[in-house]
C-alpha cells in the first residue's frame, strides 16, 4: 500500500517534500512508509534524499508544570504570608496540591521546589521558621515550557536551564524527501528471484522482470563447527590432550585402554584392596547397573587371594576381619575412577616375566555426586603410574615436580592424605597466581602391599600414581566458576565460540 500511494503520487507530482506530512496525509504508518521508500530508492524507482528535523519534548515531570505550575512556585505559594514551622511546609504544601496527584508526586514536588526556591532566594530559613522573601513570583519555567509545547523558539541559555534539570530531552526526527528515481514507473512489478515451472508452462517467462544478482554481496555466514572449551583444554581433547600425551610420551609411559565405562566392583572397588562397606560403594555414591547387573568373568584365584587379604589380611596386613562377599565383588557399576584401569594392566603385568612399566591414561569416570557450582556427576580424571623395583616416596614427589613442572605448575605443595589402596598418600597443591592462593590439583601415592601382592607382582616391587581431574583448571583458564556453565546440557553454545583455545604452560 505504501509504495502505491508513494508511486501513484509521483505520476501527478514532482515531489514528496516531507515523508512526515505525507504519512499523515495518507494516513501510513511512517515507519511502514520508510520501508517502502528504502525499497524504492534501493531499485531505482525514486531518489530519496534524507531530512532531518530536531524536536524537544518535555519529561514527565515537565508536563505536570505545564498542567498545575512549577514546583517552586507551587511551593513559594503554600507558604503563608505571615511564614510557617518547616516542620508544618511539607503537609501545608501537599494539601494545596491538586488531588489527582499521587503522594510520590507530592513529595517530588516539595522536594525539587524547596531547593530551586531556596536557589532563587523566594523564601528564607530562620529558627526553624519558612518565610517569604518576595512578595511576587513569575513562573517562567511553565512558560517556557509551553512555548516549547508549541514549538515556539526558546533562547538557548533557557534550553540548557531546562536541560540540566531533565525537563526536556531533544528528539531526533528522521525522514525523506522523494523525486522520481531513472526507473520509476507508475506501477511496480514485483521481481522474481527465481525461474519457475509456472513461468515455463504458461508461457510467462518472456514477460518476468527478474531480480538482478548482486555478486559482490556477501552470503549467510556458515556455521561451522567449534571445539567446546573441554575440547580445547580438557577431554576428550585434540588440542591439549596431544600435549599431555606428548608429556608422558616424553617421560617414558605408554597408554592404557580406557574404552570400558563399565566395570565391576571387583575391579573397581575390591581388587585395590578397599573394603565392602566403604562408603563409595553406597548407592548414594555409585552408578549402579540394572542391565547387566552383574559380571559372569572374573579370574578366579585372584579373586579366592583378594578375599583372604581382605578378610584375614597378608603381606604384612590384619586385614579388615569381615566375612568378603562374592556378590558384592559381581555388581557392575560405571567407573568411578581410571584407577581401575591400572588395577587391570598392573594384574596382566604380574601373570608374565616381570618387566617395568609406565602407563598412563585419560579418560572420563562417573560419580553419583550432588550437582552444584563444582561438581557434576561426571569428569575425566588424568592418571600417571609407574611400576618398577626400588620405588620411594621420594621417587614419587620427584616425578610428580619434573610432571607437573611440564605443565606450568612450579609451585607445589604436598600434604598427607588417606586411600584405601595407597600408603603414603598426599594430596597435591599448586599456587595459582590469578586467585593468589594453594589450589588442590590431585591425589597421589604408593600402591598398598595388599593390593599388590596378590596380583602376582614381586615383593620387591613397587607402584607409585598419581592422578588429577582437569575440570578445575579449565574452569580456571576460562574464568568459569560454575562447572555446570562448563559441561552438561546448560552450556550456552556461545560459549564455544567465544573462547580461544588455551596453551598449558609447557616446557
């Protein structure tokens, strides 16, 4: 409708002078009316040329002026002539204010009309008392106020008066005035974008005005794939997993498959030597499986010499002394930690000629944790061990510095900690400079005699491990402090665009 009205009132005029007027007169939208122009002019159909016209329009505050006075002459008023207990103005001030008018108003009012008329030297404060220093006021501010209303000109010293106390605000009024473009016609045919059977059937292709192709713009911008921030500097990670795996690649280790997510309690809980009733392996703490419930494979003297130590101990152990429980041992479970991983390959490892070992893996484990700002019910976990004669605490705290130091973590810390399958046992610390404090990193120790031994591993060796999640230190590269913003299906998919991929401090 817009362009037909804009088209058909060219063929009888030279001109649209003011798209404004002209919106009113034909009784469009102008904003619909501007879109139509925009089109016109894109096609060469008219020539539009911009206009611009500045209005001031009057607050909220200012069309209450207009409409009762000013606030301080509404206030210098309510002052009697023989003066009043400032205590008293207030109420005295309200009461002569018309009644349509809401206390908050009211309020505004006696507030914004004691300071100007104080300002103007109107009224004067002695002893508590409010008196009146002249005896006539003029209310300029309303005056000025509805010549503005009505578009007259107002001085620009009064404009900016007005400004500073936010009775006015300047409108920006943008429009077109319009000519006949070099391809203007009466009527406009709306051109096809693309050639259709309809055109070809009956016959109307000669006749179609089609759309011209505009080569040199630019396309839809292509979605394509992005790492999410765990890809970049987590797991599964084609970025910063390579380096991790260069690192232990540099040290010596080889990988450990970790395809299994499924487990049994035997390997997972038993066969590192951690007792039946130990709390992980509540329900409240494990995934449980349904289907299969439980494993029909388990290498059965292994088994027989897990339950003895278990029960009357060996190697130099009492023991936990509670009848072991073969089917607690068969439930399956999601893993809970990568750890038994290594209790699988540290057994292979003992039914053959002894050799050295160093393995590692990276991979994701399952926790029945309660979700909130730190934890979720699953991550991936890094584990490191080393299985070879001769092995200290010692050998462990210099692996884990030469490890960590690869990383970009120097500052280390370590404190004593308990596991049920590592004596000693330490937690490990690293000060982190952006929070400027000691931040927990990972959990280390040496394998336990009673996990050991009865896989078959020589007396004389050892095993020492260690392993670290890598949710927290992404969530602080990152500047993440809630996980689920991290992983899970609240992650804003921006996310994954926004963030750069991130380089661990190697060395």
């Amino acid at each position: 409708m817009a362009q037909e009205a804009v088209l058909g009132h060219l063929k009888r005029n030279q001109e649209i002078s003011d798209s404004g007027v002209f919106s009113q007169e034909k009784g469009i939208d102008h904003e619909e009316l501007v879109n139509a122009i925009k089109s016109l002019n894109a096609f060469g159909l008219v020539i539009a040329s911009d206009i611009k016209r500045e209005k001031w329009l009057l607050s909220e505050e200012a069309q209450s002026y207009v409409k009762y006075g000013s606030a301080e002459v509404l206030l210098f008023e309510a002052v009697p002539a023989e003066g009043t207990a400032k205590a008293k103005l207030q109420e005295i001030v309200k009461s002569k204010l018309p009644v349509d008018l809401d206390d908050k108003t009211k309020s505004l009012i006696y507030d914004k009309g004691w300071a100007q008329a104080m300002k103007n030297k109107w009224i004067g404060l002695e002893d508590s008392q409010v008196s009146r220093k002249v005896e006539h006021v003029e209310d300029k501010v309303k005056d000025l106020l509805i010549q503005i209303q009505n578009g007259e000109a107002v001085g620009a010293k009064d404009i900016d008066t007005l400004k500073r106390r936010k009775l006015i605000s300047l409108q920006i009024w943008k429009g077109y005035s319009l000519k006949k473009g070099p391809n203007y016609t009466a009527t406009r045919k709306k051109a096809a974008t693309d050639l259709v059977r309809d055109h070809l059937q009956r016959d109307e292709w000669k006749d179609v005005e089609f759309k011209e192709y505009n080569f040199l713009a630019k396309g839809q911008p292509t979605e394509g794939g992005c790492l999410h921030p765990l890809y970049k500097a987590g797991l599964p990670n084609f970025f910063v997993k390579q380096q991790i795996q260069m690192i232990f690649l540099q040290m010596g280790f080889e990988e450990m498959p970790t395809n299994n997510y499924v487990e049994s309690s035997f390997w997972n809980f038993d066969a590192l030597f951690q007792p039946q009733q130990h709390p992980a392996r509540d329900s409240h703490d494990t995934f449980f499986l349904k289907v299969p419930s439980t494993t029909n494979s388990l290498p059965e003297e292994y088994v027989e010499r897990v339950k003895i130590v278990h029960e009357s101990g060996g190697y130099g152990s009492r023991g936990y002394g509670y009848d072991w429980k073969r089917e607690e041992a068969n439930k399956n479970l999601l893993r809970t930690h990568t750890t038994a991983v290594s209790t699988r390959m540290l057994y292979a490892l003992a039914q053959g000629p002894f050799t050295p070992k160093r393995y590692y893996s990276i991979d994701r484990v399952f926790r029945n944790e309660a979700v909130d700002r730190t934890h979720l019910a699953e991550f991936h976990q890094i584990e490191g061990l080393i299985c070879d004669r001769g092995l200290s605490l010692g050998h462990l705290r210099g692996v884990l510095e030469d490890f960590f130091s690869r990383i970009g973590m120097s500052k280390l810390k370590f404190k004593p900690a308990y596991n049920p399958y590592t004596e000693p046992s330490m937690e490990i610390f690293s000060y982190h400079e952006g929070l400027k404090k000691w931040v927990e990193i990972g959990n280390s120790g040496m394998f336990r005699p009673e996990m050991l031994r009865p896989m078959g591993l020589p007396e004389d060796v050892q095993v020492i491990a260690w392993g670290l999640s890598l949710e927290r230190p992404t969530m602080i590269l990152y500047g993440i402090d809630n996980i689920r913003d991290l992983f899970g299906h609240k992650v804003d998919l921006s996310l994954t665009k926004r963030n750069p991929i991130c380089r661990l401090g190697l060395n």
